[in-house]
C-alpha cells in the first residue's frame, strides 16, 4: 500500500473513531432498557421519541437553554458585529488594547471565566439566574463573533462604500444596504457560532446559574442516577438539525460564489 | 469629528460588557482570593496570601495531575492529529471541504453527551467490552472507566479537531512551489518534510497546542464522567470549592494559579507569534 493510501484509511479511522460515540448517542435512543442503566443493548423501541418530552425537568431544561440561547446571541451578534466593523474598518487609538481584550476573552480558561464571574456576583451580591448566564454566554460568545465578522470585513472593498456616499447615500443607507449585506455571511457564521456556544456550555454556566437548569447541566446531574434515553433522543434530534442546517448553508454558499 | 468618533461609538458597547464582565470579575477573583471568613458570616478583605500557599499545599496533586494530563493529551492529538491534517491538506483534492466537515460532526453533539457517550463505549459492561467479554476475548476484571488513560483519551478525544484545523490552515498556505522547489534541488521526501513542511506548518502547530492544552488542562468535565474517584483534576477541585464548600477564598486562589500558570504561558506564546496570528487561526 502506498503511503498516500496508508494516510487516507488512517484519517478515516480517525474520523470513524470521532464519530462512533454519535452512533452510539443515536443508538441507545432507540434502546428498549428495562433496568435503570441504559450501557447495554436491550432490542429496538420508538418508545423514546413518544414519550420525549415526558420528563418535566429535562424538557424545562432544554427550553431554558433555547432561550438563553436565542437571547445571548442576539446581544453577542450586536456588540461583535459593531466591534468586529470598528477593527476590521477603522484606525483607532486603544485598538491594540481592543485586540488584546478580545484575545484574553477567547483564551480565558472557561473555569477561570466562570469562576471569576462567580466572584463578582457573589462580592456584588447579586442573585444567580437565567440573566446571569445569559451575559456569561454573551461574554465568551463575543470575541468569535468578532473575530468572525472581523475577517469578513477585513476582505471587503472600501471603495463600495465610497461609491454609495458619492451616490448620496447617508451613511445609515450605506451600513444598511451596502455595508450589512456584503459582511452578512460573516455576521450569520458569527451567531450560529454564538447559539452553538451557548446551547453546548457548561463548565461556565455550572458556575453562574443558581438553581437555574439548562440542558448540558441537567445531563451531568443525572449522571449518577442514570441518564434517560430521552437525552439521547434529543441529543439526536440536535445533532440532525444541526446537520442539516450546516449542509443546507455550505450548499447555499456555493450557490452564491 | 463624527467620523473620527465612529470607531469608539462601534467599540463602546463591547468595550463596557468586557470591561464589567471580564476584566472587573478577574479583579474581583483576586480580591476574594485573599480574603477570609466563611459563607454565613461573609468574607473580609485581609491581605491573606497564605490562601495561596495553603491551597496549593492542598491540592498540588491535582493542579500537577491536570498538567499531566492536559500535557499527555495535547501530545496525543498532536501525534494522531498531524497525519491526518497533511493528508487532507495536501491529499484532499476537491474533498477537502468534505472531510473538514467529518471531522466537526462531534461539535453538533453537546460536548456532555458526547463525553457520556465516549463513557458508554468504554464501560466495563458496554457494547464494546461487554461483548469482548461475553466472547471470553477479555478477562471480567478488565476496565477502563476509572483510569488515568479514561480521562486522558476523553480529552484527546474531545479536543482533537481543534488540533488538527489549524494545523490543517498551516499546511494549506505552504506555496507547492517551495516544496517542487526543494525536489529540484534533490532533497528527499524526508528531508523536504523536515527542512519545509514542517518548519512552515510550526505556526498551525502553535495556535493548535494553544487551543487544546489550555481548555484540557482546565477542564472538570472529563475527569468527572471518565475518571471515577482517582483522577480528580484541578477543574473538579475549583469547582467543589466554589459551589459545594463555598470556600470562595480558596477556590479563588487555586483559579487564579491555574490561570497564572496557563496565561503566562500563552502571552509568551502570542509574543512569539503575535495575537493577530492566533487569532487567526482561531476564527478558522
């Protein structure tokens, strides 16, 4: 075998290895258990999917992280989109301070980033909830957004603009019809990063939700008691939804170029 | 004037949420980490650096554990993760795209679950060991779950994809040129991996031990599935601390020498290369 060929069946191996805990993730959501433990393979059932939304605690867990998800991206794709349009366009003194806040928030160690927040609440006395998690995600969600839309800015012609304020154009008219769509695909990449970010986090959010549940900290709760299939099945649902969105994009974009 | 003002209005809005929520709780942290008291009678500013020496006389066990393992496993990804970066760089074609994609499937399953689930492919009695020994391929005694190689296998396999696309970035801009250049001039395979390939993709490198060993030496989430009671990591520590024990003063300290020894580390290493740089790579 050639060591061209010998690399290409190693990287699938590797691939087939990243993805065998999402076979076995979609797997056990269709596993008739009977005892408590859901480790092994008890025959084929759909009961699952009926009965998905069944358990009161996990379904309010995964709406609460649906709406902070929804909430937190919406504030991050604001602030990251005016930050990312401020480095990618302009001069400015602080930038180098700017740049350098942006880099320490994306390498910030989650649990130092949750442990810290922790701290301010708990000097400040503030209570810990849904809003508290949602600026933590905003938080951490931010540098990617900007960084995102920094690069697509970055490869934008300046003369575009130019053109739009020589055809009288106010510069609200020129952000929004010429400035906004031409960055868009990287403001889109942005918060589905953000919401991705969000809806996945919990070493940050552990630290700064109070008795708030949000989904991934409903799972490691019920580690211990044994985690029921309908986390798998919705774990399923996910990881299709998010498949399918990606492909449906990628196909999009080539459609364009 | 409003032109000038522009940049600073686009910045304000992130510059207050990074300055209350990043800089401001770092600050607060390392108040809180030399304060003493306890929970019910609150906690009292006193200069109290020996939080920091009693905490790490604690738990150095833990904070050197989580080094180990964060270490063991960026090496891991970084040997399974290079081969398969320059296949597809420079053996991808037209499906480069495409195995990108395989790749970062395991991000669209929340990074619990697919901890958990790596779990049930490695439990005693799981599909994978269970029918080895239902066969009589393994003695019953054998284990994986609850051992050192557990943990260190779960964060090489939830952190390797990090590892391999900025590798791959790195790889991907080596112009073709030099290396026919360096054909040309008879070197060997060999010699043109060492002497070009691997000295123009040091970069990708880099920015990929950057982005895996920090979060893995960091992480709680790991140990706590995979590791069983004996592979306690600085993550769970902080994390007891801070939200069973309430012991904010410690748990502070330890957080804030955990960050002091990873942050130091990664400016040396964006001083070398530059945070735009990483950066880049990072948005990648």
């Amino acid at each position: 075998m050639s060591s061209g060929r010998l690399l290409k069946a190693y990287t699938w191996l590797v691939i087939i290895w990243l993805s065998s805990p999402i076979a076995v993730m979609i797997l056990f959501g269709f596993n008739d258990k009977k005892s408590k433990s859901n480790t092994s393979w008890q025959g084929f059932t759909l009961k699952w999917y009926h009965q998905l939304f069944e358990i009161d605690g996990l379904t309010s867990a995964l709406v609460t992280s649906l709406l902070i998800a929804v909430v937190s991206t919406a504030v991050t794709v604001v602030l990251g989109t005016l930050l990312g349009l401020a480095l990618g366009r302009h001069r400015f003194r602080g930038q180098g301070v700017t740049n350098f806040l942006v880099f320490a928030a994306i390498s910030t160690p989650e649990l130092v980033m949750g442990a810290s927040l922790l701290s301010l609440f708990v000097s400040a006395n503030l209570p810990r909830d849904a809003l508290t998690i949602t600026i933590a995600h905003v938080l951490f969600s931010l540098s990617f957004v900007t960084v995102t839309v920094r690069a697509r800015v970055l490869t934008l012609d300046p003369a575009l603009e130019e053109a739009a304020k020589d055809l009288g154009a106010t510069p609200w008219a020129t952000f929004r019809q010429v400035t906004l769509p031409a960055i868009m695909p990287g403001v889109a990449a942005g918060a589905m990063l953000a919401f991705a970010l969000s809806v996945d986090d919990y070493v940050v959010t552990s630290f700064v939700n109070g008795s708030t549940m949000t989904f991934p900290l409903w799972i490691v709760a019920s580690v211990k008691t044994g985690i029921p299939p309908q986390v798998n099945v919705m774990g399923t649902l996910i990881f299709g939804i998010g498949v399918v969105i990606a492909v449906a994009n990628s196909i999009a974009a080539r459609r364009r170029a | 004037m409003r032109r000038r003002l522009t940049p600073y209005l686009l910045a304000l809005p992130s510059w207050l949420w990074l300055a209350a929520f990043l800089v401001v709780p770092l600050a607060a942290m390392a108040s809180v980490s030399t304060q003493t008291g306890n929970v019910v009678d609150g906690f009292a500013q006193t200069f109290s650096f020996g939080n920091y020496a009693d905490a790490l006389g604690r738990y150095s066990t833990q904070l050197v554990r989580s080094l180990l393992y964060g270490g063991a496993a960026t090496l891991a990804m970084l040997a399974i993760g290079y081969p398969v970066a320059y296949w597809i760089a420079f053996r991808g074609g037209s499906r480069k795209s495409m195995y990108l994609f395989l790749l970062l499937l395991p991000f669209f399953v929340s990074f619990v679950l697919r901890t958990i689930a790596w779990g049930f492919l490695l439990a005693d009695d799981g599909i994978l060991f269970g029918t080895l020994k239902g066969w009589g391929l393994l003695s019953p005694d054998f284990h994986v779950l609850a051992t050192s190689f557990a943990v260190i296998a779960g964060l090489t396999y939830n952190w390797l994809p990090f590892m391999i696309l900025p590798i791959y970035v790195g790889l991907e801009r080596v112009d073709p040129r030099v290396i026919e250049a360096a054909y040309d001039l008879y070197a060997t395979r060999f010699t043109v991996f060492r002497r070009v390939v691997l000295p123009l993709s040091l970069p990708g490198v880099f920015a990929g031990v950057l982005m895996t060993f920090v979060p893995a030496v960091a992480d709680p989430i790991n140990a706590q599935i995979l590791g069983g009671t004996n592979n306690t990591m600085i993550g769970n520590i902080i994390q007891v601390e801070y939200l069973t024990n309430n012991n904010y003063p410690t748990a502070s300290a330890l957080s804030f020498t955990l960050m002091a020894v990873l942050l130091v580390g990664i400016f040396a290493y964006a001083r070398a290369l530059g945070t735009e740089n990483v950066l880049e790579a990072a948005a990648r």
